[in-house]
C-alpha cells in the first residue's frame, strides 16, 4: 500500500474585484491570492480494494462523490492505467464555506498527490487545467505561490509580496451563500479599473491594496463582519477585509505576539473561530 500525508493550505483574497458578469453566467475577476498557514490534512492511499472512498467527518461535507476531492481522484484515476482503489481521508481544519478555499485546496492538494503516487507525471499546467474544470480557485493552489488571479481565476501570474506576514483569521460561523452573494451584487463601471501592483515590499503596501467588492453584499446580510473588522484593527491590525464571498475576515499584524494575542482574545470572548497564521 503506497501511503502519501500531505498538507492543503487556506487562502486570503488581499484583492478582490468583480469586473463583469460574462454571457455564461460566471462572473470575471482579478484577484491576489495568498495561501496562509491553516491547513487540512489529507492522506491518500492507493489500496486494492477498488473504487474511492473519500472520509472526512464533518457536518457540511460530503463523504462519497459529492466530495470535491472524490472528484479529483476521479479525473487523475481514468488517466492513470494502474489496478488501484483509492483512499483519502480529510482532517478537516479550515472552516467550510468560509472563503478560505478549502474545498478548491482539498481538490488541488489530491490531483498532485495522485499524480505523484500513480506515477502519471503530468505537468503543472496539465494539472491546472484539470483543476479549473472542478473549481475556479484549484489551478491558484496547483500554482504554490503568491498571485494575480485573472478570468474566473485560471489566468496566474506571480505577485511578489514580504512574506511571512502575520494574520489573524476570525469566522463568526454564519452561514454565507456564494450564489447569495453574487446574486445581489451591483456591479459599478469603475470595478477593475484601479491599477494593481505586483510588488509589496511591507504589510502596509498590501494594506494599501485591500478590497473586496463582494464585502459590502455580504455585510448587508451579516453586519458582524464589520464589526469583527473594527474589532480586529482595535487590537492593533494594520488592515481587516472579508476574504471570498464570506464570512471569514482576515486581519493583518505587525507581529506574531499581537496576532496570537488578538486572536486568543476574540475566541475566548466572542466565541468564534479565531486562528493566528503565517503566510505561506
Ligand atoms: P471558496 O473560497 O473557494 O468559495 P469556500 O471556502 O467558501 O470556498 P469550501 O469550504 O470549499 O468553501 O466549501 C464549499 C462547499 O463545497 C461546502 O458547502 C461543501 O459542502 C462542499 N465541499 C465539497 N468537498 C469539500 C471539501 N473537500 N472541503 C470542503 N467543502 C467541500
């Protein structure tokens, strides 16, 4: 039994526009990503026993086929021609539909894990194009670094930003639409139009950067959002913004003491889920 333990990053949207609905329905934008220190856990076993299975043990995701990870092992198995059934199993420690990618980072974190284990040596291209066909964020985790997201977010390039940066990452456990979210957002002709840098040299050239255009919508439904924001730069954040579609919000610090401090704070006091993290 070939055995591989593999760690699946979150991510923060530093950057997200919204800049137009295309005939098909999906919406183009531009984003920076940056994957960030709060990772599931996935192993991947090639057993005898055929078929996949994939376990994961918690409420909201599914176990078998609906599992986005399922899905990977899916497309990587009918190019592969090795016998094999395939086991995964998910410790699932980044909050689910929460912004933070984990799904989309299960699913990257499977196809290059697979790839490795059933010997198909596929490119990193290869694999992003398989990606974007599960999820629109797999190809930024298929890619392992710091980057500008065009399209629907297949079209990488790569940001140099100062990493480590220290963050603070608060959910507040609201249940939060995507479909919602874009449904009841008023695009504005200037979306887009802003000039994005390629290059932050400190935490406060990417604060200087900070926007989400889905942050308004989702904080008309859940003002705690605002108020995790104004919380967080109270206790010293140089920058707050919601990452994705929601809720999580993201704090950035100037140090590792004042992120642990917030954070273990806003947990005890308010209940949340609230992690201090390093870029990645
Ligand atoms: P994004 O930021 O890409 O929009 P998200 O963090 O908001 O993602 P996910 O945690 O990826 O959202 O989950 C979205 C939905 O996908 C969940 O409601 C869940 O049922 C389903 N899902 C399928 N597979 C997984 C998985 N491996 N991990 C998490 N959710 C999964």
């Amino acid at each position: 039994m070939k055995t591989v333990r593999l760690e699946a990053p979150a991510k923060v949207n530093y950057r997200l526009d919204v800049i137009r609905k295309r005939p098909d329905g999906y919406h183009e934008l531009r984003m920076i990503m940056q994957r960030v220190g709060l990772c599931d856990v996935i192993t991947i076993s090639l057993v005898e026993e055929p078929g996949i299975r994939v376990r994961c043990g918690r409420d909201g995701v599914p176990d078998g086929p609906g599992n986005i990870a399922w899905r990977a092992a899916d497309a990587l198995l009918q190019l592969s021609s090795v016998q094999t059934g395939i086991e995964i199993d998910i410790d699932k420690r980044i909050p689910v539909a929460a912004g933070l990618g984990g799904g989309s980072s299960d699913c990257a974190t499977v196809l290059m894990g697979l790839n490795d284990l059933l010997g198909l040596d596929l490119s990193r291209e290869r694999l992003m194009e398989i990606g974007v066909k599960l999820g629109a964020d797999v190809p930024f985790f298929i890619y392992r670094q710091t980057a500008l997201a065009e399209g629907i977010g297949e079209r990488l390039s790569a940001v140099d930003a100062v990493s480590p940066v220290w963050m603070v990452l608060v959910n507040p456990n609201v249940h939060v639409s995507t479909a919602w979210v874009y449904q009841n957002l008023q695009l504005t002709s200037d979306s887009g139009t802003h000039i994005i840098p390629r290059f932050y040299g400190s935490i406060d050239e990417i604060c200087a950067v900070l926007h989400n255009d889905l942050e308004s919508v989702t904080i008309s439904a859940h003002p705690v959002i605002g108020e995790i924001k104004e919380l967080l730069v109270a206790d010293g954040a140089r920058g707050a913004l919601m990452s994705g579609s929601g809720p999580t919000v993201f704090g950035l610090f100037p140090d590792e003491a004042s992120a642990r401090r917030s954070a273990g704070r806003l947990a005890v006091e308010r209940g949340w889920f609230a992690a201090a993290v390093a870029t990645l």
